[in-house]
C-alpha cells in the first residue's frame, strides 16, 4: 500500500483540524438552536476528522477495513440529508432518504463480511444519490435566490469528493482511471480542498450558516 509523504501527512492532518473545528461549532450552534441540517453536517465532519486521523495513523491501508468504507459513506450522506432538510420544506424528503441511506449503509457492512466482490460496486448505489444530492441543491437555492452564490462552494465540494470517491472504487474494481500511487498522492491535497469548500459553503450562506458573532444578519432558517 502507498505510504503517505510528510506533505501528505500535513495536508490530511490540517483537513483534520479543519474539519473537527466546523463539527464542533455546527453542534455548538445545533445546541443553541436545534437546527437538524447542522448536527447531521457535524456527524459528516466528524467522520471527516475521523477519517483523516486513522489515514494518518494507519496509513491508507486502512481503507481495506470492512467497517470504514461503510462509516466513511456517512460524509456525503449527512451532507446529503441535511440539504434536503435545509432545502425543502416538506421535511419527510429527507427523513426518507437518511433512513433509506442508513439501511444501504447496514447492507454494505454485511456485504463486506460475506460478499466482498459485490461491496465495492454496492458502494456506488450509497455515493450517487448523496453526491448528486450535495452538487445540485446548493446550487439549486442559488439559482431560485434562496441562498447566496457562495452556496455553491458547497457544490463544488460535494463534486470533489465524488471524484475521489469514484477513482478509490474503480481502482478497488481493478479499472483504474489512475494509478494506485497518483490516487493516494492527490487525495491528501483533495480532501483539504473538499473540507475547506464546503465549510465556506456552509459558513457563508445566509439561509443555513451557524450562528457566529462576526456575523450580525439574521439567518432564515
């Protein structure tokens, strides 16, 4: 398995930091105001921050674990879900599609345990939906002026991490679109990239951003 350069190293460790300090406030503000998108955008943040810990202790090896594809498929879907809640006004679109979600995630575990050859490809039936999800409802509340166009920071974070997810499962389903090696070097640099696009995504816009001092406009939500 590629081992991880210092570069690598810092990058990975400042997504972390990047991430667990978003989770923090999204629960913190969550606390406050019981707004649901947020606590299951800190649940996403959190695995985030998880994820980049045990990268770095473990090195990528780790991802051939049977539980972390499945607790890692928990980033796009709580971004997901939460977008529906924040989005939508009848509140069961994303009540559905988190429990439908979860119960795809509770398969992969058990296909990972007894039918490893069907996991990988599996995956891709959790990651779709959840990565079309996060690239077009920012960008739909932009377009209907429900949300600045900062919100689409968010989209374009959410189609980041698609692509990282996409070259992980075509390289574990042997049809590589890179090699091993070029992956496992861009995807420290990507996952910095995807925490920071979508904490401004989520930090910036009006309608669903966390209470913060430094901002004084009322939220809409």
């Amino acid at each position: 398995m590629f081992m991880t350069d210092i570069l690598g190293l810092v990058l990975l460790l400042t997504t972390g930091v990047v991430a667990l300090l978003m989770c923090i406030w999204l629960i913190i503000d969550y606390a406050k105001n019981r707004k649901p998108y947020h606590i299951l955008w800190a649940i996403s943040m959190a695995v985030l921050f998880v994820s980049g810990v045990l990268i770095i202790l473990f090195d990528w090896g780790v991802l051939e674990n049977a539980l972390v594809p499945a607790v890692a498929a928990l980033i796009p879907v709580g971004f997901a879900t939460g977008l529906l809640y924040v989005t939508f006004e009848n509140r069961w679109y994303a009540r559905i599609f988190g429990v439908l979600e979860v119960l795809l995630i509770i398969t992969l575990v058990f296909l990972r345990y007894f039918a490893e050859d069907l996991s990988t490809a599996f995956i891709m039936i959790i990651h779709i939906p959840a990565g079309l999800a996060i690239v077009i409802l920012p960008i739909y509340t932009a377009i209907i002026k429900d949300t600045e166009m900062t919100s689409i920071m968010f989209s374009i974070g959410g189609l980041l991490i698609s692509i990282g997810g996409a070259l992980l499962a075509f390289l574990k389903l042997g049809s590589a679109i890179l090699s091993a090696e070029t992956i496992f070097l861009i995807l420290p640099g990507l996952l910095l990239i995807v925490g920071a696009l979508i904490s401004l995504g989520i930090i910036f816009p009006t309608k669903w951003r966390p209470t913060f001092e430094i901002f004084n406009k009322k939220q809409n939500i």
